[in-house]
C-alpha cells in the first residue's frame, strides 16, 4: 500500500526556530517611528510588545531556541502531518508528485496558533495579564484566544463589525476559549467613540480594530497588543513548519521543485518557505511561489515602499510591497488575504527574486478546492485554496510538458468554519474581480517609493 | 519533555476489523421482519444493502479484513492521534491519567467516514450508483457525501427540514463534496408527499427522513440506502479505532481501567470499546461506561425490547434498548444522541452487564466541554461533551478517593460546525431536561417486551 501521509514522532518537533534575517542577502530596511520617521526603536515597541518579541523582531540570530513552554503546547498539534496528495495527482493525470502539509489539524483549525502560542508565552513571562488584538474574519482572534486560554491570560478582541455580525462561529470559539470579543469600532476607546460619533453604522475595517486594539494595549493595566502575521517574529514562529517539512520530504526521498503558499500578510507562506529559501540562498533551484488573490494584489502590482501598517497611520512604517494604507479591496470571501501590505521579509525576497509572486482569480481558487475537496476529502478554507488553485496550475503545466516535478504547499487550514464562502461560490454568487490600473494609481497616491530611512519626510506619506 | 500524544505510523493501521458477535456470551437476536414478525434474512435486507454488508451484519467471524481500497482511504486520516490529556488532568488536579483517541482529525471532523469510507466501497464494488441516507444535525449525511465522493457514487441525503434551515454548514460540506442534500419532508417520494399533504409546514424528522431515504433506495435506479450507526456492520467498521487505540496504550504503557464514550446510535462508543469488551470477557478488570443523556435515556430507562429503528415502522424491528419509536426527546444540542434506540450489540452487552449505562444533563455537558477547550485547546461536539462530563466526574472520584486510574475515552469530533450550541450554553439560553416518568412510560406504550421471535406477534408492537 502506498503511504499517503508522513508523520513525525514528538521526539522529531523541532527544538528551534530558523531566523532568515541572518541569510537575506539583503538586510531588511528598518521600521520607522510614524511620528518621527526615523528608524523605531526597541523603546519606540515596547508599549504594546514584550521586549522578548521585540528582540526577535530584530535579531540576526539563525537559529533561535524554542522555549520549552511553548514546545509543551505545541505538542497539543504539532508535527503535522505531511501529506502526498495521491488522489489529486490521479485526477489531474499529473506526473508532478504533490505533498501539502497539513496546519489544518490545530485545536484551530489553522496556522495561526503556532504564533499565537509563542506570543501569549512571551507575554505572560514578561508579566502580561491582557492581550488584545484585532480581527478581520476571526481566525486570527480565535488562534490568540486559544493561545491565552493555555496560558491563563486574559484576551480582548476587537472584530471588525460586519464580520462579527455575519460570521458569529468564530466568534463563538473565541468566547469558548474564555476571551472577551466585541464589535469593532466599540464604545470602549476612544479611537471606536471618534469614529461611531461621526458614523454611528460604520460596519468597521482591520484598520479601525487594530486602532482600537493598540489603544487598549497602550491603555489598559498589564496589557499588550500582538499581531497575528506581517511582523518578523511572527514570520520566525511560523518556520516550525517549514522545518518539520524539510525533516518530512527527506523521509519521502523528495525535494520540492516548486513550493507553494498563499499570502495575505505573508506568515503561513513564509513558515512553510523560509527554510527551503534558506536552501535556495545556498545554491538550490527552487520555484517559491507566493500566491495572492487578483482583486488584492499587493505582490504582484504594489510598489515597494514605506507604508502604515494600519488605516489611520498609528503603526510604524514598515518597508513593504503595499497597495496603500487606504486600499480597500472587493469584499471577496478569502478575509485573510485582504490586507494592504505584504510581510517585509517577504516583500524583500521578491525584490531579490527568492520568491516569486502570482496573483489567481476567486473563481478559480473555489473550483480548486472544490477539486480537492472531492480527491483528497479535505475541505480548504478560502484562503488555502489560491494555493491549492496554483498548485494545480503547475501540475497541470507538469502534464503539459510531460515533466517529473516535485510540488510541496502549505494547506494552512480547513474550511469547515467558511461554508458560506462555499455556498457563494456553489449557488453561482460569486465573481472574479481583477482590479482595475486606475484603482492601484488612487491607492498608491498616499505612499512613496521607498528613501533611505534618513531622507525620509514622513510629510511624504498618508 | 513529556510525551503528550502517541501516533501510529501508517503501517500500523489495522488490516482487520473487529467482530465482537464471534465473543459475545449471549448472542444477539435476530432483525425481524416488519411485515410478518418472523426472523429478516439476506433476502429482504437485500433491495436496500450490498450483500457484502449483510454478510458483514451476520457473520461470526472474529476479524473480517479491511479492503485494500478501504484502506488506501483510511489513511487519508487514519491512523489517529491518541492524547494524554495533561492539560486537563492538571486542573482537575487528580491522579487519574487520561488518555482520548482524537477522531477530529477526519475531513468530516468526526468517526463517522470509518464506516462512510466502508459502506461507499462495498457498494462501488457491488454496482450500486447511488446511495441514499438520512441526517439529522448532518454530521452522517457529510460523512457519507465525503465517501461517495471518493468512491465516484452519487450520494442522496435527505436532511431533516427543521436543520436544513438552521444548520446550513454541515449542508454546505455534503454540497462541497458533491452530493444532493434536501430538505425533508420533500415532494421527491411519496412518503414526502403524504406528510406534506397532512401538514405542509412539517419541520421533519429523522423518522420521515428515513422513510424518504429508504423508498429512494428502492425504487431508484442502481440506488441503496445506507445507515450511520446502530447496525452491526457499522460498529464492525468503527473498531478500527478501538484496534488503534490497543496498540497506542501498550506503546504507552497503561492500560484503561475506565473507558468513556458517548452514545447515540452506539457506533462510537463501541468503535473504541468493543476490543476492550473482547479483553473484558476473556478477564480484563475495566468500566465500560456508554454515556447519554437525561433528556433521551434510551440505556438507563428504556427497556430491552424488540421496536422499529424509525418512526414510520418500515425497518425491521430490532431487539434493544428503546424509548419506543414514536420518543421524540426535548430538542438539546447534541443531535446525534437524540435517537430513541440503541445498537443492538451495544444494548445486549448491557444486558450482559459488560457495559455499564450512564445519563448526564445537558448544561453538565458543555460545563465539560469549556473545561475541555481551556485546557486542552480541542472544541468537542456537543455528543462527544457527553463522554467528556463523565471522564470528569471520574478524574474528581480518583481525586477523592486517591486512587491512580487510567481513563480513556473517545474524542469523537470536533464542534467547529456546531458553535451554535455552544452560544446557546455560554448566553445561558440551555435548560436541563430530566425526563418524567409519565413521558417515558407514554412513549413505552407502544413497544412490548422482548419476546422469542417464535412467539413474536407484531400486532402487539405499535
């Protein structure tokens, strides 16, 4: 019988995480203070990080030990499986052979808790009682809320109005897991009474709950603000993955060819590929792929450039391919690819051609998990399925020029708490939205190419 | 680091299912016909089954193999993970040691494609088409979609109306995995088009829904039906999780002295114990504990009897533990326990004192499942809450009487599709429901004690 999945045992978890800042051939620029426009400081962070994430976010370290805390709860899920996606394979009549790791089998349903867990550790050892946080659709809120429940903290999520609203599962797992979850903006800052006071329906944005959630942090008694993706340190907690992976493949006798992720702000892609971008630097021929949707191109069409990492220009300015911190992308159902601005570390291994971006269409992406929904079983979320829609793609090209081909991607989570994402797409509701040039040019009026950090007018910006 | 899962590498996924009827000490009655009262044989079961599971529904072999193909699919998730549950052990400060077998981690998030996976194949191989089934609450009817889709068949669900409108994921998943879900009552059968003529505004239940997934069977072409648990082929088919479990607690080095699941239909609870039952009779010293809930105490206050397993008295009559068939217990959350009868091996064990019954209340339950949540991470179904209060009233009586205890029980699936329940328990909104005597013996008045099928007359049954 053919295998179809390699586990690794618990002895096998990796003991540390891999930092790609000590091998990027070119460093990455530094954050600026918004206010200032100088390089932000540890001093500048350290109201709304712990200074142990801090540390991560700028250190050069290569390899960084994994607290044995975190590696206890990181047992609750992890290794996750490798899986070889056979049925896939055979329906697409592929000589390309497919493996997916699977980050679906977290108490989560995702990858999101492999940071989240690192982060709530961090913070309750630093003396944190309260960490808050934004949401969009809630993966992200219901990750950090699991994450604190194991660690005896409290957590705050502010939830984009319109998604608590239309999406209450996740909601609900985040009061199961013991968290506080409101309607964002809310009464209780005063960035969410600003902005109910000159629009008392606003349906809310990522932007207005991150404001919401810094403000807490920054306000509240022993609270900090975490972030779910984007930041280095949540890039380098990710990387458990992709070195569990690199264990995996060399048990399969396989080395990717082509390694494929989707990307909103960058972290499930960049967990999964860091590792095997590492092998690249060193001499290895492989095809990153970082895949995004059209209507969101932030990759494939925006500059690279300094840019707020939020919509009322209260978060540092991070070097990045970005769309604007204005941008608002059509309301397609992949929540967790919508963001503005990509991860620095990735956006600079575009620059230096490591990784290479591709933006799919909606519809294609639904078809896609439809197809592996009904070969593999697995029901992807939405933002899975840009990868699962690439992958395909290169099979399909495999086939075409009659290639072996080795093909690994990150399956970052299931789709069981998105049906209505599915139902859109099955009753014929949905449609590709490819965003026109004139859109990108008004988006991108309020960012600039990126200057040195000492020429830097921040006049220039927003 | 302490271990805190154990995995079974893929070639140690058992290559044969266990029979538990080559061991019980009274063996089981015989399905009687519904017409006639008189023992069922292959030929009346065979319009609606393969003759390959009505093999399997008689046979006194002790282990039957698992088809390669059946296999190959198993391992899209199979072996599963068996946990130490230190989070949950450490709150609750006992010296038990408690182990769960995750069953979550299937496509469908539940037991369920143990059997699904098996009936679709037997059927493939047999010519069948299509299949046809019923679901409540949809956890069976996604299950099923999921096998038919890996088998290449055509699958059929009618889905009682009154969770069609309010549960409409799990709907979604069978959609998604290609199948045909309706609402019913439907106008698609006759027995549909009788209860709508009578009431149009009929919610439905899993009774019509059977008679409407059974006449589909028949009458349609190349069509069988197919049940998600109760039948001996079904819990045939689910101890390949209780064989697993074997392996994974010698690799551990305990063995159970308490062994918990819930029960609906039985399948389950007796995939994991029904081994364990084997060891039992052969002198194992172990409490084997089904659990269910106040409000539908089929095991603790039904008696052992020979009723119809549907509401319309179409199936055979069966001899087991039975609220009557025409129960209709309070509307709790966890559907999959609101049957008013029980496996019939799983109710002969009970007779035969190898099983020992429990009943707890429903906010009891959900109490567990937050508990659970918050130190373990996993969000259980509202069913599985059930075997998970019990493992706690268990770890506290350890604690009390200072006894070290192995416990184990079956994480049977996982709640991400049942949040609902959850919001109703977490706003206060659920009751308990202790049943009145008067309503149990109100719904008994329509069964008789079990008889010798020779003495048998159905004129006294219904």
């Amino acid at each position: 019988m053919e295998a179809r999945k390699i586990s690794l045992p618990e002895s096998e978890l990796p003991r540390r995480w891999y930092n790609i800042q000590a091998d990027m051939p070119t460093p990455l620029e530094p954050p600026l203070h918004p206010g200032t426009g100088q390089p932000a400081g540890p001093e500048d962070l350290a109201p709304i990080f712990p200074m142990a994430l801090i540390e991560q976010e700028v250190s050069r370290e290569r390899f960084i030990d994994i607290p044995e805390e975190v590696l206890e709860k990181y047992l609750i899920w992890r290794p996750t499986p490798l899986y070889r996606a056979r049925g896939l394979e055979k329906f697409l009549d592929t000589p390309a052979r497919i493996y997916f790791k699977n980050e679906g089998v977290s108490p989560a349903g995702s990858h999101k808790p492999n940071t989240a867990i690192a982060q709530a550790y961090y913070n309750k050892t630093a003396g944190t009682k309260r960490i808050t946080t934004e949401t969009g659709a809630g993966q992200w809120g219901s990750a950090l809320s699991m994450g604190c429940a194991l660690f005896g903290l409290e957590c705050k999520v502010y939830m984009v109005k319109i998604s608590y609203e239309q999406k209450p599962y996740r909601r609900i797992m985040m009061e199961t897991w013991g968290a506080n979850c409101v309607p964002s903006p809310s009464m209780e800052t005063k960035a969410g009474q600003q902005i109910l006071a000159e629009n008392p329906d606003s349906p809310g944005s990522l932007g207005i709950a991150i404001s919401e959630a810094v403000e807490a942090a920054v306000t509240g008694e022993n609270s900090k603000y975490s972030l779910g993706s984007v930041l280095n340190h949540v890039l380098l907690h990710q990387t458990v993955n992709g070195l569990e992976c690199q264990k995996q493949m060399a048990i399969a006798g396989d080395y990717p060819d082509v390694i494929i992720g989707c990307a909103g702000g960058g972290s499930n892609f960049a967990g999964l590929a860091l590792p095997f971008v590492r092998d690249k630097i060193n001499g290895k021929q492989i095809d990153i792929i970082a895949v995004e949707p059209t209507s969101c191109p932030t990759m494939t069409r925006g500059p690279f450039a300094y840019d707020f990492g939020d919509t009322v220009q209260m978060t540092p300015l991070l070097a990045m391919h970005t769309l604007g911190h204005s941008f608002v992308p059509e309301p397609i159902h992949a929540g967790g690819l919508r963001y503005h601005g990509m991860a620095p570390i990735v956006s600079q291994l575009i620059l230096d051609e490591l990784i290479r971006p591709e933006a799919v269409p909606q519809l294609e992406t639904f078809q896609a998990g439809i197809t592996m929904a009904r070969t593999e079983g697995f029901i992807s979320a939405p933002e899975t399925d840009h990868a699962v829609a690439m992958v395909i793609r290169e099979a399909v090209k495999a086939k075409e020029e009659g290639k072996e081909k080795v093909i690994l991607f990150n399956w970052s989570g299931h789709g069981l708490v998105d049906m209505a994402a599915y139902e859109a797409y099955l009753s014929g509701k949905l449609a590709d939205h490819a965003l026109p040039e004139e859109e990108i040019k008004r988006a991108l009026g309020d960012i600039a190419p990126l200057p040195k950090p000492s020429q830097y007018n921040p006049g220039t910006v927003g």
